[in-house]
C-alpha cells in the first residue's frame, strides 16, 4: 500500500474499494476465521463483484493488508512530519504513541479490528505471511525517514537498526497486546507497549546517544 494520498479521483475510487473489501475481509475473519471465509464471501460482503475482488487481491488473505498497512502509513506520515536534525528517540515515541492512541471511536475500532485480525491469523500461516509482509515493507520505507530526521548523525547500519527496532516495537505490542483483553488505552493497551518495547529495543543500542544528541 502506498503511503501518498491517491492523486486522481479514479486512484481514489480504487483505494476506497480495497479499503472496503479489507473491513468485509476483516469482519468475516474476526467472526469465523479466514479458513471458513471465501473470496467470493469477501466480495459480497462488500458489494463487489468477484472479478473486482481480484483485480485488486490475489488471495482473500491479501485482502486484509489495506487495513494491516493503515497504522504503520499513519504513524510514518507522522514522524515524516518532523524535522531533521530532532531528538529521533522522542520523535519516534511521539510518533508511535499518537498512531496509537484511541482518542475516538473510529481509532478505537481501527484498532479492535486490528486485534481480530491477528487473533485471525494465529491459525493462519497465509494470513501471517501477509502480516510479516507488511511490516518488512514498512520497515524498508521507514529507512530513508530516519536517515532524513537523523541529518547525517547515525551511520547506515544504525539508521537500519533504528528502522528495524521502531518497527518490531510496533509490530510485537500490537501481538502481544491481541493476545489479551487489554483495552484500547491505559496499562496493556498497544500504545503504552509499544513505547515500552522501543525503549526497550532502542535503549541497548550504540546510536541512543546520537539520537538524544539534538546539537549533533
């Protein structure tokens, strides 16, 4: 999923119809699993005809990444937002934490859907494999974010380090926090344990002092 805004209405028109076949992919798969869910279910579900449903998906569980891409789009546009040269530590936590907030119902549910998405694809490898790909792909377009905000003061590997950790952190509090009945907000909710694994991660690493250092 590209991180630009459609430029055309047609793009947008596009991007609506795969963002609605993902919530109809989504919802059937939170109710009764990706095993017992068709493409053709998918499809109906959201008012589509089949051949629609292909021309944009090559599998009913590639249908769900539209929504599985929506959080990490969101929080990179947030930390693109800031300037170079800043506190990277605590522009990555500002970031992280405001792209997982639940200030209203509909990021709230965002991210309830999230939950029953990696709820879903405990049982599913191809599932997983569309999860894993997400965030590969997130990490490999986060790269060139840090390298901009770092503005020459983290070598390659560690603005690959730096990618790799932010995007684990994000990856494993989404897991770890689907695994429970933690809220949306307050103690066990995503944000408050991805901003404890970035630390965590980020904290044993050689370029912390760099990033922290805001003169350079």
């Amino acid at each position: 999923m590209s991180t630009k805004p459609p430029s055309s209405l047609t793009e947008r028109r596009k991007a609506a119809t795969q963002l609605d076949i993902a919530h109809a992919a989504a919802e059937l798969f939170a109710r009764q699993g990706p095993h017992a869910t068709t493409a053709e279910e998918i499809a109906r579900h959201a008012g589509v005809a089949l051949r629609t449903f292909y021309r944009y998906f090559r599998s009913k569980q590639d249908a769900a990444s539209p929504l599985l891409a929506d959080g990490a789009d969101r929080w990179r546009a947030l930390l693109e937002a800031a300037e170079p040269g800043v506190d990277l530590l605590r522009a990555l936590e500002a970031a992280v934490e405001r792209s997982l907030a639940a200030p209203d119902d509909e990021a709230a549910g965002a991210l309830l859907r999230t939950r029953g998405l990696l709820r879903a694809a405990g049982d599913d490898p191809a599932l997983r494999a569309v999860w894993y790909r997400v965030n590969q792909e997130s990490e490999e377009r986060l790269v060139p974010v840090v390298a901009r905000l770092a503005a020459g003061r983290l070598e390659p590997l560690q603005v690959r380090l730096v990618a790799a950790a932010a995007t684990d952190a994000i990856r494993i509090a989404l897991e770890t926090w689907a695994g429970t009945e933690a809220g949306v907000a307050g103690e066990g909710s995503p944000a408050v344990l991805a901003l404890r694994c970035l630390r965590q991660l980020l904290g044993g690493m050689d370029a912390l002092p760099a990033m922290g250092d805001g003169t350079g």
